[in-house]
C-alpha cells in the first residue's frame, strides 16, 4: 500500500507541474497577443497623423522654416556658448 502511495504522489505532482506550465504559456501566448496588437494600434494612429501632416500643405510650410531656425541656433549653441541675446539676433539675421 506504501509503494502505491509513493508511486501516486509523484505522478499527481507532475500533473500539477504540468497544468502550472500550461496556464504560464497561455499567460505569455495572451500577453504577446496585447504587445502585437499594441504596436498595430500604435502602427495606425502615427502613419494616419503622419499622413495628414504631409498632405496639409499649410502645415508643411509653416514647419519648414521653423526646422530651419531649430538646426540654426542648434548649430550657434554648439560652436560657442553665447548669451541668449546673441542667440536671438543672430536668428533674426538668419530670417531675414
């Protein structure tokens, strides 16, 4: 009866293991499910505003210059610390 019990015991703790790495797959198998669709949805959302930025003329021309004036004091800043002053005359030269 003894060796019966010991030959069970083991049997019903790997059927618990088991049922423990089903339910930890599904588990994975559902949370890569939510990161994919994530990254569709994310997907969607950013080429349909990038698509409506490049097709709304207007607004591609108004970004245009102010991209221009960001590398432009980006590279004054760069090639020597100056007062804010100096920053902002030289970037009304730049625009006129």
């Amino acid at each position: 009866m003894q060796e019966q019990k010991l030959h069970v015991e083991p049997q019903s703790k790997l059927k618990l293991v088991n049922e423990e790495n089903l339910q930890e797959q599904e588990s994975v198998q559902n949370l890569r499910q939510t990161f994919l669709a994530s990254i569709r949805t994310a997907d969607t959302v950013v080429g349909e505003r990038f698509r409506a930025f490049v097709t709304d003329q207007d607004t591609v021309t108004a970004t245009v210059p102010e991209c221009r004036l960001c590398a432009h004091i980006s590279s004054i800043v760069q090639r020597e610390p100056s007062s804010p002053d100096k920053i902002l005359d030289e970037s009304r030269e730049f625009l006129i």
